[in-house]
C-alpha cells in the first residue's frame, strides 16, 4: 500500500476535475449541449487510444446495462453542466456530491440492500446541508437547485448499474461506452441549437476531455494503491478546489449559509464513507 502516492494522486484527480468544472462555467456563451458534445468527444481520443493499445475488446458481452449506464451518464452530465449557468460552480459541485445518497435509496428498492440507521443520519446531515442552502442563502437559484439535483439522482443511478455490471467489464471499456453515448447524446441535441465555437473556445471544448480523462485516471490510480476507508474522504477535496478557484476566476462570493451548507453536505458524506469502511473491517 503506497500511501504517500495515492494522496498525491488523488490530489491530482481532484485538481483535474476542478479546473474542467471551471472550464465548463467559463464556457457561459456555449450551450450545454455543445459542451457534452465536445467533452465526450475529445475523451475518446484517449479511451479508444488505451483500448486499441492494449488490445482490449470494445464491445460488451452486456449491452443492455452498459448502454443504460451510458445514457444515465451522459444526462446527469448534460444537467450538471446546465446547472453552472444558474450556480456558482463550487455550490454545484458540492449538491452533485449527494449522488450517494441517492444511490443507497435505490439499493434499498433495487437491491435489497439494508442501509443502517447511523448511515441515514449521516444522510440527514447532508440534506440539512441542501436546505441551508437554499433556504437560508437567497443567492440559490431555485431551477438551478432543480438540475443539479436531478443530476445527483442520475448519477446516484449510474453507481448502481455499475454494481450490477460489477468486475465483468474493463473499467475504460465502460467510461468508453458513456463517452461514446454522451457523444451522440451531445451532438444529437446540438444540432438545432448549432453555434460554431469561437477563438479560444474551441481549446476550451478539446481540452475538458484531457481534464475529465486524467481526473478519472489518477482518481482510479489512488484506489488501487491504498485503501478506501483512507482516500473516498478525499474525493471531496474537489469543493475546496472549485470553491477557491471560482472565488479567483469568477470572483464568486459564498455567503456563510452556503460555505455551512457546503460543510455539512460534505460532512455527512465523509461519514458516511467512514462508518461504511468500518462495517466491511468488521465482517
């Protein structure tokens, strides 16, 4: 277990995943549509690269999970990304950040999964944290609240039908099915609202693909050398990061009702993670 490297990497991953969040809020003239499109695109480059290279088969022997995988992905995306025109970026990406409690609600029902009481109030913790936020901080757009919320359900979908894919499939052979569906997704929904990027526009699009590529590889890098009770709670470092660049860049102002809302979203997932990894030591 290399501990020392897993945190960097980690760091890395999160500092990756930022600055694409702050590309997508920068890209205010473009529509979501467009940045999906390009997004998923421009990661292609690299799933089919690493594919091709180490001669792995692209299609899956289980078509109906990872195409619905895909789809759950690429909406979720498409609705966060329409969420940044409404929030600041670093409120967005801590009310994405709720995906896993939607995730246990549907294990509950889906796959009878138990989820013990200490977890639900660790979940009651991050919901008072979304209700902080937009009850107590006037500057929470009431549509945007509602598209990022929907994207943390679609997300906390996706966690599920990966636990059903399981170890069946290699993990680029999945992130490439969710780039290429996202890509159709993006550039089917484009067409009627088409208008062609300008300047440096267009190295903001190709580049988010690079961003969103390696955030996910370091990310993955950082599980597999150290335990996850010790690198799920940093994940989260993303807020601090988004938060802080999107004060500098964007000159956000994040009133006390949304920098407390913020910690108790995140607060009660960290636990969450936390009293979870402790359950599997005892078994």
């Amino acid at each position: 277990m290399d501990v020392k490297n897993s945190i960097k990497y980690m760091i890395i991953s999160a500092l990756a995943f930022s600055v694409m969040n702050i590309i997508v809020k920068e890209l205010s003239e473009v529509n979501s549509y467009e940045i999906v499109f390009f997004r998923s695109l421009s990661s292609l480059f690299f799933t089919f690269g690493y594919l091709i290279k180490n001669k792995i088969p692209m299609v899956s022997s289980n078509n109906k999970l990872m195409v619905l995988r895909s789809l759950a992905g690429a909406f979720s995306m498409l609705l966060f990304f329409m969420s940044l025109k409404y929030l600041s970026v670093g409120t967005a990406v801590s009310l994405r950040y709720i995906a896993p409690i939607f995730a246990a609600i549907f294990a509950v029902f889906l796959l009878k999964e138990k989820i013990k009481a200490l977890q639900w109030l660790f979940f009651v913790i991050s919901f008072v944290g979304v209700i902080v936020l937009k009850g107590l901080d006037t500057q929470i757009d009431s549509f945007g609240l509602i598209l990022v919320l929907l994207a943390a359900v679609l997300s906390g979908l996706v966690y599920i039908i990966i636990n059903k894919i399981g170890n069946s499939e290699h993990p680029v052979v999945v992130v490439n099915y969710f780039m290429v569906v996202a890509t159709i997704l993006g550039g089917v929904l484009s067409i009627p609202h088409w208008v062609t990027p300008k300047g440096t526009e267009w190295l903001y699009l190709f580049s988010l693909g690079a961003f969103g590529y390696y955030g996910q590889l370091y990310m993955t890098k950082a599980f597999q050398n150290a335990a996850t009770n010790l690198m799920a709670p940093l994940k989260y470092i993303e807020v601090v990061f988004t938060v802080i660049l999107g004060a500098v860049l964007f000159n956000e102002i994040y009133a006390f009702w949304s920098l407390l809302g913020m910690a108790l979203i995140i607060s009660g997932l960290v636990l969450n993670v936390w009293y979870k990894n402790r359950l599997k030591e005892n078994i």
